[in-house]
C-alpha cells in the first residue's frame, strides 16, 4: 500500500511542474551508475523515459516531479530541470536525420535474475555488486530453478561467474585442498543427484540449454567472464565427456576437440579444447594464456567501443551509451576472446585491435539477445581469489561498468525494428 501510495504521488505530482529533468550522462554526471537505478525506479513507476542515444554520453530525460528530484538528490545524482518547450526541442534537434542521435522511449522494468550458487564463492560478482550500487532490485537463480523453468517468470538473465562445463573451474590445480572448493563441489554433485542426473557436468548442460531456451523465447542474456566461453563450450560438447576424473569420476574423451559441434553456440567456433584438467584454461577462446606474449600491459591493455548510428543501429547503440569510447582492460579466468573464434555473425562493439581480442560482442537468437563481456571486475585489473570487493562508492563514474548497466536497461526499451 505504501507503495502504491508513492506511486500515485509521483503522478500527480509529475505535470505539475511542466517540465522535465535531464539526467546528463557525459563527464558533468556526479554518478553514473546510480543514474541508471533512478532510471529503472522511474520505470517502475511507470514513468515515461527517453532515453538519448549519443546524446551527452546517453543522457534520460525524465517527467519532472519533487519525488523525482529529492530522490536525485539523496542519490546524489546529477540533474538539471528544463522546460517543456526546451525538452520538445531537445527531442526535435535529436530526431534531426542528419545527427547520430535517437530518442529511444523506455517502457517497462525489466524483471532481473542472476544466475548464481545460494553458498558463498571466494569471489565476488560485478554484476551483482552495481546493481546493489545502483540500486536495482534482483532475484537469484541457479540450477534447480533453471530445471524447474523458473527462467520464464524474468525478463533479463546474468550468468555469476561460473564454469557450465562442469570442471568447477578448472581450480582443481590450485585449489583442490582448499574448503570452499570442496564444499562447491559437495553442493554440485548433491544438487545434481537430487534433480537426476548422474554427473554435474549434465546438470550444467541442462541449464545452458534451458537458458538457450531462454532467449530463444525472446529473453535477454549478459555474461560475463569464464560463463561466456564455458557456456558455449558446453552447448558444443553436448554428449561428449570433456571432464577428467577428477571432476566427474571417470575419463574424458580423447577425441573430444573432433566432436565439438560449434552450430550449437551462440558465438565461438573452431577453437581447440586445453584437455589437460590442471591447466587453468578451457580453450584457445579465451586470451589469458596468449596476452602476455605480445606484451600487454596494464598501460596498454584497453578496449575501443565502436561507434554504432543511433538510428539505424539501436541495440549496439544502447549497449554502448558511454562518456568514453576508451575503456580500461581488467583480467578475468575469460579475460577477452580471440577474434579469430568469434563467429561471422556476431557484432564485436568492443575490441583491442593492437592484441586482436574482442572484449564485448553480442548477437540474435530466435526473439532473444545475448552478450558476453570478457574479464572478472572493471574496477580491478588483477582481481583473485579471495579478495575482498570493489568499493563501487570509489567508482561512481565507472565507464566499464556502465557497459553491464546499460544490458540491464535496454530490455526496457520500447521494440524498434533493426533496420541493418
């Protein structure tokens, strides 16, 4: 009730102003992460939103009211208040065919779910950490609500930080002695036998085919580090046995890396499996182990954004709403993919071009999306295993994390037909 309350106070209150606010995304913004949480609140207020495209780093442009405006305030967000004449010319200089630039109308709060284990992992997760930063609300999921087609009740899906081949990782090398190894693999293999399946590693195939299922069925997948390739991987291998026994209690196949069946993945193919159980690596996908060999640094290892038209290219467009093109690298178990396994058909909208990695791709698949994002935390270039969290209070203006916040508000995006 209190709820609903607040609800019916924003709107009465919005057109008594007659005006709008102007969130401006470009470096005037205070914080940016939390922008997109005011946006998503307006939204479940069922406000309407523009969003604009290229315009002062993807700035929203907001119905005014004093609910709106306290709220920036105590978030500590940027905000200027503008007029309606001045926002109708806002819009019209926008619409002008000649500027890259849209007014895309966001309609709906998307329903978010992160993919991740109810224990605790010696890790922390990026995504779940600038939602809790900016304040929007998430449920969590993992292979037991998967299995029970839970997946149909959310309208976003986030993959934690996960190994979907069933090899826990490929940690067993550094870390079979250490208790929270053991417990995961404990609470797998419990989980795995109490839905029917006789090994982990076909309960995770299960769940990646329910999450292709997913998005097939117009849903909206983002993943990021080792859940990207590890996720392909594992559609690729379906009915091959690529685990050793110490991860699922008998052999692997020796001939796994000539069964793979790349028309099964979203975005990777002819790579090579790394067979060996200690070598912490899947595949020739992922470029953790080639980096260093063409002298990557800290200093040099950044990513560019490619520059999408606002209006004939909406979705990249949306996805790549940034007050920088230039973004720092930041490593992770899937650190960037190999452009040479990146399938013809998937958009790279983010790439270091001197070391041949695509950071940030992204594709189509039946009424659905997904995108991968290579590495762990955009804040933390070398972020390890059990250390602490990113204090995202010391980040506010983040440009690689406004990448993941951008993929949880553009489901929320009225549908406008892709005119490439």
């Amino acid at each position: 009730m209190k709820r609903l309350l607040c609800y019916i106070f924003l709107f009465l209150t919005t057109f008594s102003f007659g005006s709008s606010i102007l969130i401006p995304m470009d470096d005037a913004q205070k914080d940016h992460l939390k922008s997109y949480g005011i946006a998503y609140w307006a939204l479940q207020a069922n406000l309407e939103i523009h969003w604009l495209l290229n315009y002062r780093g993807g700035s929203f442009l907001i119905p005014s009211s004093k609910t709106i405006t306290k709220e920036c305030d105590i978030r500590g967000i940027t905000y200027e208040v503008i007029g309606d004449a001045a926002a109708s010319n806002l819009l019209a200089e926008i619409a002008n065919p000649e500027l890259n630039q849209d007014a895309i109308k966001l309609e709906k709060a998307p329903k978010i779910a992160v993919y991740s284990p109810p224990g605790k992992q010696p890790w922390d997760d990026a995504v779940t950490l600038v939602l809790k930063y900016a304040e929007i609300p998430y449920e969590v999921v993992y292979d037991e609500e998967l299995y029970l087609d839970k997946l149909k009740d959310y309208d976003w899906l986030h993959l934690h930080h996960e190994d979907f081949t069933g090899q826990y990782g490929k940690f067993y090398g550094s870390f079979a002695g250490a208790a929270w190894y053991q417990n995961d693999v404990k609470q797998n293999e419990a989980l795995a036998k109490k839905l029917g399946f006789a090994k982990v590693s076909q309960m995770k195939l299960n769940s990646a085919k329910k999450i292709k299922e997913f998005v097939f069925s117009g849903g909206f997948l983002f993943a990021m580090c080792s859940a990207s390739d590890s996720y392909d991987i594992a559609l690729a291998a379906e009915g091959v046995d690529i685990c050793e026994s110490m991860y699922d209690h008998d052999p692997a196949d020796k001939n796994a890396n000539s069964k793979l069946d790349f028309t099964k993945e979203f975005a990777f193919e002819n790579y090579k499996l790394f067979m060996d159980p200690l070598y912490y690596e899947y595949s020739t996908i992922d470029t953790y182990h080639t980096r260093k060999q063409f002298g990557m640094t800290e200093k040099t290892d950044v990513f560019t954004l490619f520059d999408f038209s606002a209006k004939w290219d909406p979705i990249p467009s949306m996805l790549c709403q940034n007050h920088t093109n230039i973004i720092k690298g930041f490593w992770g178990q899937t650190v960037a993919f190999d452009k040479k396994y990146v399938k013809k058909n998937v958009l790279i909208m983010g790439e270091s071009k001197a070391f041949g990695e695509a950071k940030y791709i992204h594709g189509e698949h039946g009424k659905g999306t997904w995108t991968f994002y290579g590495g762990h935390d955009p804040e933390d270039y070398e972020h390890r295993v059990e250390e602490p969290p990113t204090d995202l209070s010391l980040h506010p203006n983040s440009p690689g994390y406004r990448l993941i916040l951008n993929n949880i508000l553009f489901p929320a995006a009225k549908k406008k037909k892709q005119k490439t």
